[in-house]
C-alpha cells in the first residue's frame, strides 16, 4: 500500500476536533489546529512562540505533563495516554482535559520537541453529572413520594374525624391547620415531581445562591390555594357508601402506605387485608378471593407486573391497579402490564384519596 502523502496528515491534525498542541525544544507552542481554537478560543497567531504555560493555569500544570512524558511509571518512557489535567481557556474558563502525547526526536536521538491531543472532558463530564443527577432523583421521588402518600392520605381521614367531633363552624382553626399542612406536602411534591422531570429530560437549569456558586433550580410555580381547600375528608371522597362491602387486598413494601391506604378505604366500609411483599400476596390470595388487588409497582421480591400476570392467569376477574413512587415507569412494569390489559392504572404517588376511590368504584362496577 502505497504511503500517503503528507499533506492528509496535516490535514487530519488541523481539521481534528480535538485540541492539538505541539511544542519545540523550548517549549514554545509550534502547532495549535482548530479543535484547538474551538475549544480554548485563542487564534493560532495569538499563541505561536508563547511558552506552552501559556494554554495552562500554572507552570505546574505544565511541568506535570512534561514530567508524566518522562516518567517510565506511568506510561512507556516519552509517551502518555489520558493524562488528565487542566487548560485555561481565553475566557479565563479551567477545563478539564486528557492528554494522549509524547515525545519527538529528531535523527541524531535528541528531544526536539512534543506533541498532545487533548480531549475537552466538560461534555464528557456533564453526561456523568445528568447520569448521578438522573439516579439520584429516582431514588429521592421513591423515598418522598410513599411517605407523601400516607400524608396526604392520613389528611383525608383526619379532616372526616374532625368533622365528626366537631361541627362545621368548630373546626375552621384545626382545618386551616390541616389546610396548611397540605399546602407544604404539594409544595414538596411539585419539587418532587420538578427533580423527575430534569431526570427524564436529562437537563437542568442552575441559578445563583452565594456569589460565585450556584445551585439547581428547583424553584416551582404555586398554583395558588383555594379558600377551604381541605383534603377531601374521608366520608366526603367520591363514592360514597358505594365502596361498603368490597374485599380489597392492598400491597406495598411500605407498611405506611399500607396503613394508609388500607384506613383510607375502611372508612367506606371496605374490609381491607394488606400484605408488603409481592410474595406474600400471592400466598394470601390462594387462600381467599378479593374484589379488587391495589399493589405498588416496584418491590424487592415480586415487582408489579408480576403480580398482575399471576392474578390474571389464576382470577381472571379479579381487577388489579397499580401505584408507583417512581416519577416516571423506569421499569416499563406499567408499560408491559397495559399490554397484557392492565386497566385502571393510578401512574404516580402521591395519589390523591379522591381519586383513588374514583378508581376503585369504577374498577368495581360500583
């Protein structure tokens, strides 16, 4: 195969989009391409002749790589790869780079100079930020969201007892109260949902708190409060004495969201057992039979999506919905259970008591 001829190669230096860097015995730059005035911003003719500490924060900066070149420990002796450190840009911005680069000498075995490609490592970097931020809002919006469903829940049922202690024109400061606290518990549950939304969008925005540090924005728009906005009390949900009578099997590995749940449909006169595994459900259900199978999606043993298809093979007539405190279906356990004919399905908690009723009655046929 024929050698190519030389100007392909200064070709291919010139045009790369990484950063290229050479310098001369003395360490004065000798070469600096377009990737290189792309991603630094200086003009090749502003850098030429310049020491190389020119590109760099520090002369120590500097002086690390051309010892790491050195150093037979780290790499071959004359040669490194991915060596990372920091160039300064004309902006005065630090970015993080890795250097591939080694040595040249010239006929005579002298050192006469060196030459780096250098990879701009922010994008790099801010991909592995979105990856931690993705996982970390995942696992906040499960640990809040079930906690906020007992909450708002246990809301219900606490307006419905007030009111039944009470009458209506003795309870408006333990409601405002209770109007308060719900206040706080949706502003939580927008932010929430707020961090799952920049998870499954894969970008944030950032905003200022101290000079020269910023936090993300997390900030959320209040939709406003509506005179009396009590969560519905108990025996005011819709539905109604409509819900009297029904078995209903209730999962979740959260004992909370179990009890909450569970008192939240007794107080309609439903006659609830609870089971916080997958595993145990299945054992409760070969032993009795139940109007209606409300189960969380994600658990350590039996997810969701398995408990459906197991219902549905062994009590075909048995409706089953399913909540989860993901922001949004990571598993795709909602996706596959829809296909398989899953109606009915409540997508995220917290969920509100009425809504939740509505549900069950429809799913009953009450």
């Amino acid at each position: 195969m024929p050698a190519l001829p030389p100007i392909y190669f200064e070709r291919l230096l010139e045009d790369s989009p990484d950063i290229i860097v050479a310098v001369d015995r003395h360490g004065r730059i000798a070469f600096f391409n377009d990737g290189a005035h792309t991603a630094l911003g200086y003009k090749a003719a502003d850098v030429m002749g310049r020491p190389v500490e020119f590109i760099y924060p520090t002369t120590e900066d500097a002086r690390l790589v051309m010892t790491a070149m050195r150093d037979p420990a780290i790499d071959s002796t004359g040669k490194v790869r991915n060596f990372q450190t920091t160039f300064m840009t004309s902006e005065g911005e630090r970015i993080a780079v890795a250097i591939s680069g080694a040595l040249i000498y010239d006929d005579a075995g002298d050192e006469s100079g060196s030459i780096g490609f250098a990879k701009d490592l922010r994008e790099i970097h801010r991909q592995d930020q979105l990856a931690t931020l993705e996982e970390i809002a995942i696992s906040v919006a499960h640990e809040i969201n079930n906690p906020l469903s007992a909450i708002l829940n246990n809301l219900s049922l606490l307006g419905g007892e007030i009111r039944a202690l009470a009458g209506d024109g003795d309870c408006d400061v333990e409601i405002e109260r209770i109007d308060s606290i719900e206040s706080s518990v949706n502003k939580i549950q927008t932010i929430v949902n707020q961090l799952g939304a920049m998870a499954g969008q894969r970008r944030y925005d950032t905003r200022e708190y101290l000079p020269g540090t910023r936090m993300a924005d997390l900030s959320w728009q209040d939709p406003g409060t509506t005179e009396g906005a009590l969560a519905p009390a108990a025996s005011d949900v819709v539905g109604g004495e409509r819900l009297a009578g029904l078995q209903i099997l209730v999962v979740d590995d959260d004992l909370a969201v179990c009890h909450s749940v569970g008192d939240l449909l007794r107080a309609h006169g439903c006659e609830v057992q609870t089971a916080t595994s997958g595993t145990a459900a299945r054992d409760i259900l070969m032993g009795r039979t139940f109007d209606l199978v409300l189960s969380d999606v994600v658990m350590p043993d039996v997810d969701g999506y398995d408990l459906f298809m197991f219902i549905r093979e062994r009590y075909p007539e048995t409706p089953v919905i399913l909540m989860t405190a993901f922001f949004y279906d990571r598993d795709h356990v909602i996706k596959r259970s829809k296909l398989e004919g899953l109606e009915g399905v409540l997508f995220k908690k917290p969920v509100e008591p009425a809504r939740l009723i509505e549900i069950v009655c429809e799913r009953c046929g009450r």
